[in-house]
C-alpha cells in the first residue's frame, strides 16, 4: 500500500528557488515537504557563477550609482529586444532590490568588485551585476542554515526521491504528488499548494532537441538537470513556452570522452574581446570564418553562431600565438594543454594547415583560403568582417585549432506561467499550481538573449514571494 502524507504545500526541487520557498512558507508556519531527486541540496548553485542583479540597492548608492528597478527593467527589456515576458520582468525586478538586500543582511560573501558591469553577455548600461566570492555557493551558504533551521521545525526534506506524477482533479487543480523513494517504494503526498521549482532540462542531452527546437546540447550543467518536473507538469496538461528562443553560449569546450557535457564555466576559452582582444581566427565545421571575433556585441556573435552547422566552430592559430598572445586558456597549464592536444578529441595540431583540416574535418583548400584571406587583412589593416584587432598572421608551424560549442547554461524553454506564478493550463492557470525558477525556462526573464542576473535573482525572490503566498502572507516587495 503507498503511504500517504498531507502537508500544506509540496516543493519539488530543494535549489535556488525551492530553497527560499521552503524557508518562507515554513516561516508563516506552514507544513512544507521538499523533495529532492539529487542527494544533496543547491541544485544548480554547485555550479554556478550565480550573478545577481537588481537596480536601486544599497551597494550601489554607496558607489554613487544612480539606479531603479524602472531602470533595469528598461535594460532588460532593451538587451532581449523585447522578447523576454515584460510581466515577469517586471514583477523580477521590483523584487530584485530587496532580495539583494535580503541576502547581504543574511551574511552574503558579495565580491568588493561588485556591482559592475560584466561582457560575458551582452552587457547593461548601468553596473547592476553582483556576485560572490564563492560563486553560486556564497548563495548556498546563505540559504543552507536557514533551511536548515526551517528542517528543525516545519519542514521535511526527501533526498534521491523523484517526483513520477501531479495528481491533478479537474483541469485546473492539483492535489498533490506521487514521488518514488531510493528504496524505489512510492510516497503520495497530498498538498493545498505544490509549487515546482525542478529546474531546467539544460543536463538532458535526449530532451533537450525536443525543447529547443533540434539544437543539440552542450553544456557544463548538471545530469541532474533532466526536466523531470517539465515533463510531469505536461502530463498533467501544463503548457510548454520559449521553444524558438534559444540562442546558445558562444564556446565552450567539451570534457574529454564526453558528447555533450563542457568543462566548467571556469576553463573556457577566453573569447570575450573585451577581456581579451582575439588574436585566433573562428571558423566554422567547413572551415570558413562567419564573424568578426572582436565583434564587442556578443549577441551578435551569439546569433551568427546560430547559423553554423551543428553549432560548432574552430578556433585557429599557430605557434608564434600560442608563444606569445595573452593565454586562450587562462586556468590552464602549458602541461594540461598539450596532454589535450595529444589525446582530445576537441584539440588538434599539425604541421601545416591541410593536415590540421584532415585532422579537424575541415575542407583543407577552404580552410586554407580561409587563413590566407584573414593574413592579408592583418596587412592591408582591412578585414571582410570588419574585425579592428589584427595584430599578427597565421603562419607559423605547428598549427593549433580547438573545437568549441554553442553552449548552454540554462534551457530556454520552460513551463508557461502567468504573472502571479500560476502554472498555465489547457483552460487557464492551475489554481494551486505554481513554479519558479528555471522550470519556467531562461527565456521567460532573458528572452532570446542572456541578460545578467535574470535567473538567479529571479528564482530567488520569486521563491521568497511563492513560499509567502502560500501562507497568505503579504508579497508586496517592501514586506520582504
């Protein structure tokens, strides 16, 4: 026989939004069970860089910046070319501020050098981007003691336990949920409120295409983001959104035997011009250049990316770069690039440009074509793609190319969610159903774009605020 609990709400995901639901709910004095298919909590925070943003904080007027959540809301808008879901960002940023507030008076490890305006995306017009020293683990180790304070008392926590089914009645209400346990056994859970907080499915190389309209996935996120809580939602009649928004990450290399997990964020090649100024060539699985390396506008390196074969490129040099360009891999060593050259399948070199077309699956005359044109420009000072930074040819022997990937930091694609969170079904919003998070897809805050801080600052606040409405309690941002 299933066992059967009744609680007043279910979590499903113990991370960046499921964590702050969890400790506010259980702070009204809510009975709250949180489950957890991973072993431990954090979820996408073990990973993470974790970048804040919000306009109008403390921080920033003790810098003399002047900035509001009117203000962001205007550069988000404006860096997603009004693809993002204005409602929810509207609704992100008037909560940024006091989130941000929030986690600084709890203890927050803030790194000195924030806020500020970061390239690794297209960039804000104001420096609203915060981030700690730890990266996404200056968050866990806010949220951990909280919850586990709250797991003292009202909350109870189910490790390695998956989630197998919303039990819904009617088309517009939940019940509660089915999970399977470690023991394989099966626990249902009746609940006035469930709230999915699951993640995304950025970890799920077989679901990914089918979200993401065919792309494939390349990514440095965890297996266990596999979009499990996604897939339940759409059983139950939850409706799917951001499908045709996916624009991927420009780099990233694959780990060693792996088909689609990259290396950590950390050990990607340098390729953001405002860091460091491109001294290699990218070209793309034919062998052709396809943009302007030095474009300062990453979108549009991003988008042409887009438009190339499995959205892979090369990046083509030679040994007098290598020698003496600042370094393509910063966090590694001389003695860790060349095992990679001599045994990944990501790195290639050989004596002359033909033979690393052999080696990569180039054309060779295309590639070699390729190289010659983009020698001339360093000459004449005038490039095709309009690149400026020019500062030596391609010529010397041996010659290096990397593979890299159009990657993916978070699925684009995510449950269809109204402006107060309700998850939307065939006929409208679940009454009792609600997400936040990266369940609700990277696009709904960023839209075809990357905009700093527009995941985590939104699963945060939107955690807080979920978990406060369950209790009935009051979600006005100035309240939290």
């Amino acid at each position: 026989m299933t066992e059967v609990t009744t609680v007043d709400l279910v979590v499903i995901g113990a991370g960046t939004a499921g964590l702050p639901a969890a400790i506010e709910a259980a702070g009204q004095g809510l009975r709250v069970a949180v489950i957890e298919k991973a072993d431990r909590i954090g979820g996408t925070l073990w990973r993470s860089w974790a970048q804040l943003s919000a306009g109008g904080t403390s921080l920033q007027r003790g810098k003399g910046i002047l900035d509001s959540p009117d203000l962001h809301f205007d550069d988000v808008m404006r860096i997603s070319k009004n693809t993002a879901d204005p409602t929810l960002v509207r609704l992100a940023v008037d909560h940024a501020p006091a989130t941000l507030e929030w986690l600084m008076a709890s203890g927050f490890d803030m790194d000195p050098d924030a806020p500020a305006v970061l390239h690794f995306h297209e960039p804000y017009l104001l420096p609203r981007t915060y981030w700690g020293r730890k990266a996404g683990e200056s968050v866990l180790e806010v949220l951990a003691p909280a919850f586990e304070k709250a797991c003292a008392g009202s909350v109870t926590l189910e490790l390695g336990t998956e989630l197998v089914t919303l039990r819904t009645s009617g088309v517009d209400q939940v019940e509660g949920v089915t999970v399977r346990r470690p023991d394989g056994t099966f626990h249902d859970i009746d609940a006035r409120v469930v709230i999915l907080t699951s993640g995304g499915y950025a970890g799920n190389p077989e679901l990914f295409p089918q979200f993401t309209g065919g792309s494939p996935l390349a990514g440095p996120a965890s297996p266990g983001a596999d979009g499990s809580g996604i897939v339940a939602a759409v059983a139950a009649g939850a409706r799917v959104r951001g499908q045709e928004r996916f624009l991927p990450t420009y780099g990233g290399v694959l780990k060693s035997g792996s088909r689609w997990e990259t290396v950590h964020l950390n050990d990607y090649p340098a390729l953001t011009p405002q860091s460091r100024q491109p001294w290699e060539i990218h070209v793309n699985a034919r062998g052709e250049r396809f943009v302007a390396e030095d474009a300062p506008s990453v979108d549009d390196r991003e988008n042409a990316l887009l438009d190339q074969p499995d959205l892979k490129f090369w990046v083509v040099y030679d040994a007098a770069i290598r020698r003496e360009a600042p370094a393509l891999f910063p966090t590694w060593s001389e003695q860790a690039l060349d095992r990679a050259f001599a045994g990944h399948s990501s790195f290639a070199t050989a004596g002359d440009l033909r033979a690393l077309a052999d080696a990569t699956g180039m054309d060779p005359g295309l590639l070699s074509r390729t190289v010659a044109a983009y020698n001339s420009a360093v000459v004449s000072g005038e490039d095709a793609f309009g690149r400026t930074h020019l500062p030596a040819p391609i010529a010397e022997a041996p010659f290096y190319a990397v593979l890299n990937h159009g990657s993916t930091l978070k699925s684009p694609a995510g449950l269809a969610v109204d402006g107060q969170l309700r998850v939307l079904g065939p006929e409208g919003p679940f009454n009792n159903l609600w997400a936040a998070g990266e369940v609700i897809g990277g696009s709904s805050l960023s839209g075809k774009s990357f905009v700093s801080g527009m995941s985590v600052t939104p699963a945060l606040s939107f955690g807080r605020l979920l978990g406060r409405r369950a209790a009935g309690a009051d979600t006005d941002p100035g309240s939290m």
